[in-house]
C-alpha cells in the first residue's frame, strides 16, 4: 500500500498523521517557493497578453503564507502525536528566529488592531502590503526552513539567481537599442523589468549579483566559479544601468563582506578573487564610457553626507528628500514608540508621492512599534550570530543565502518592503537558517 493510500485510509487525524512521510513537508515547501518564483516570469510571457498584472504576485504571496500554515500545522500535530520527525523539521525545537518572528507578528497584530487604518486588512493600492501580507513574508521563512537537502537548497538559490539573469536579459539589450536608436551614446531610461520602481528592481539585481558573487567565491569547479563570475559581471552592467545606487552600495557590502569573511575562515579562493576584482574595474570602466558609470551618483551621496552633517537648511532633501523623511518617521516614532501607527499610519504626514520613510527598519517601528522591530532584528540577528559561529563547517549554500539576505538588508536601508522584493529576504534567510538547522548541534564553530 502506496503512503498516500495509508493516509487516505487512516482512521483518524492522528494515524493520518504518523502515516505522513517527512519528506512531504520538504518537497511541499519547495514546491510552494518554486511556484512564486516561476509566477514572476509570466509577467514577461505569455502575462502580457493574458491581461496579467505585477498585482498576480500579491495574491501569489497570499497562496504561499496559506501552505506554510497547513504545513506548519501538520507539523506540530505531528509532534503533539509523537511522529517521526526530522529534529530539523520541529517548527519548535531550537528555532529561536521562528518565535522571534512571532512575537514581531503578534506585536504587528496588536499595533494593527489598535491603530487601524484602511490598508490594515487590504493594503493599500500600490504597496499592496496588509497585516496578512507580512504575516505571508514569515511564512517564507518557515517554508524556506523545510528545506533540507542540499541539492533542493541549491535549486531555490539557483532559481532567485535566475530570476535575475532572465530579467537582465530582457532589460540590457532592450534599454541599449533605445539608446542607440535614439542617436545617443547614453541608455535614456534606467530599466525596471517587471517592477513599478526601477530602485525596488535594484534589490532583486543587489540579490542576485551577491548570490554569484558568493557562489563564485566557494565553488569548488572552475567552470562553475566562471559561469558565476560571468552572470555577476552581467548584473553588475546591469544596476548600472539601473542606476539604483543604494543596491549598488548594497552589494558592494556584501561582495566586502563575504570576501573578508572566506578570508578569516581560510576559505577564499585567491584565485578568483583576484578575477573578481578584474571584472569590476572593467564594468564600471565600461559603464563610465558608456554614460551610465556610479561616480557622478557618489559624488552627489558625499554632497548630501556633508550637507547633513552640517546641519544645512537644504538637508531634508538629501538622499532624493529621504533625509527628511526620516527625520519626519523619527518623530513619529517618538510619539507611538510602543505600537506605532498602524499599517501605512503615517502616510498623510509625509511628502505626496512618498507614504513610507524608505527605511525598512524606520518603517517597521513607525507600523508596528519599537519592541516588533526588536523581535525582528533579533530574528534576523540570531541567523546571522549563528551562521558566523559555525562558518568554518557550514555549507556553500548557507554562505550563499547568508551573503545574499545581508546584502538585502544593507538595501532596506535605502528603501521599502514590497510585495515582490520583501520575500526574497524571508526565502534567502529561512536557506540560511535551514542550513544551520541540519547540522549537528555540535558542528566547527568560527576558525581563527
């Protein structure tokens, strides 16, 4: 009799659910993660013609958060009942970041109750993000966290890396031929793929690109580590030409990051670092003699550094006005510092055009209070703290999504959860935190 047939044929919940194989919740999991990532490319073909909007993946959001609570239900009936699970697969067992992220939504939940407002429930019209939009995001995490075997971790990173080499093949060449058709050197339009705002396509290219850049940088096949040096120099051209400079400072951090990192843990493959460092000066020498270089976008970055610093009466508009939105979100916070505001609270208090503080971290206090963003760095502070003390015995795939979600989080600096850029964070962390999960309590801790 076939495990389906057993589980069809169970008497009870409890039996159904002993008959459950572990490897349903890590394949259903995937599953779910690949279908958000492939939905994202039926806005290229055949979306168009279909009549499809970037608003399908506001509802593919909604459809992955209602399989990481079936799966996360079965779970932990399968542990009330004493089932045979993978100490890994336990939503409970030594996974502090999973209660951390509870706390930020039960927090998240009372701020919304208390402080409603008309995207509590629906979002608003643009940013789409309600509370059951974030309490989806954390159920990326956990789904994310399912999975355990090495290759299908390697498959999910290996499709958000895709997601951003299809993008950039569709993008260059088109933004290109209308520079050249319009009788100028320069690229006219900065390109967004499928995105509203060319900076929030800036994070998905600062992902991928920290993705090949790490990838490259702990691969043990030569052909692998070109190939990925190859896809790094393309997305690179690519947030040039994008021209989203705090993605580009994003992942200039995180190619830092995880060359230092390798080279501490002697891991560094000297080889290709030094190609990497190639690569870079020949794309931003390119891209300046294209028109299209970062240096005019550095210039005006330390432009608006000292006019803060010095207290100027201009400062509120350095950053492209972000200063002054969040010396505005700042004071907002200081008057709800507990619950904050609500879900998009502080919208009629800020600039027309703007409704957020471009912070992702000034935006969770202003929404949901100082103690939810607590319990969210926390979260994501505990991964980190985790994969750092176990980097000399954890995986490629762990430093990859690691390297990845931190660069991620240097953008969130700059900029604005959104429905099709907030769950890669969530997918990038629960890899990562999934990779420590599978190792041996006792596993290599941080070699000098």
């Amino acid at each position: 009799m076939t495990t389906f047939e057993r589980v069809r044929k169970a008497q009870s919940v409890r039996e159904a659910v002993q008959y459950i194989p572990d490897v349903f919740y890590e394949r259903v999991a995937l599953v779910a993660l690949m279908y958000w990532l492939i939905v994202s490319l039926l806005l290229w073909w055949p979306g168009e013609s279909l009549g499809l909007g970037i608003g399908l993946l506001a509802s593919a959001n909604l459809q992955v958060g209602i399989v990481a609570v079936a799966i996360g239900v079965l779970l932990l009936v399968a542990r009330r009942v004493g089932a045979a699970l993978d100490p890994a697969r336990d939503p409970l067992r030594r996974n502090v970041p999973l209660v951390l992220f509870g706390v930020f939504l039960a927090l998240a939940t009372v701020s919304a109750l208390v402080s409603a407002t008309d995207a509590t429930w629906t979002g608003d019209g643009y940013r789409r993000e309600s509370l059951i939009t974030y309490v989806s995001y954390v159920g990326f995490f956990f789904l994310a966290t399912q999975v355990l075997a090495p290759a299908r971790r390697k498959l999910l990173l290996g499709m958000v890396l895709g997601l951003a080499l299809v993008t950039c093949l569709v993008v260059v060449p088109a933004a290109l031929i209308e520079g050249w058709s319009s009788g100028a050197w320069q690229v006219p339009t900065r390109p967004r793929a499928y995105f509203h705002q060319f900076n929030h396509y800036g994070y998905l290219l600062a992902v991928g690109g920290a993705l090949a850049v790490s990838g490259a940088l702990v691969s043990s096949r030569r052909v692998a580590r070109w190939a990925l040096l190859a896809a790094f120099a393309g997305i690179l051209f690519t947030l040039l030409l994008n021209d989203t400079l705090g993605a580009y400072i994003a992942l200039v951090v995180g190619s830092i990051a995880v060359l230092v990192s390798l080279a501490v843990i002697r891991r560094l493959h000297v080889g290709t670092a030094i190609a990497l460092v190639g690569i870079v000066v020949v794309v931003h020498i390119v891209a300046e003699w294209m028109g299209i270089g970062i240096l005019g976008e550095l210039m005006s970055l330390g432009n608006d550094v000292r006019s803060v610093s010095a207290g100027e009466e201009g400062a509120a508009v350095a950053g492209t006005g972000r200063w002054g939105l969040w010396v505005t979100t700042a004071q907002q916070i200081v008057a709800s510092p507990w619950l904050g505001h609500g879900v998009e609270g502080i919208a009629d208090l800020l600039p027309v055009g703007y409704g957020r503080p471009h912070n992702e971290y000034l935006q969770y206090a202003v929404f949901f209070g100082i103690p939810a963003l607590i319990a969210y760095l926390g979260a994501v502070i505990t991964i980190f703290v985790r994969v750092v003390r176990r980097a000399g015995a954890v995986d490629a795939t762990t430093l990859c999504a690691a390297t990845a979600a931190a660069t991620y989080l240097v953008s969130a600096l700059f900029g604005n959860t959104m429905y099709y850029t907030a769950p890669f964070l969530f997918l990038l962390l629960g890899v990562a935190w999934g990779g420590i999960r599978s190792q041996p309590a006792d596993a290599g801790t941080l070699r000098s």
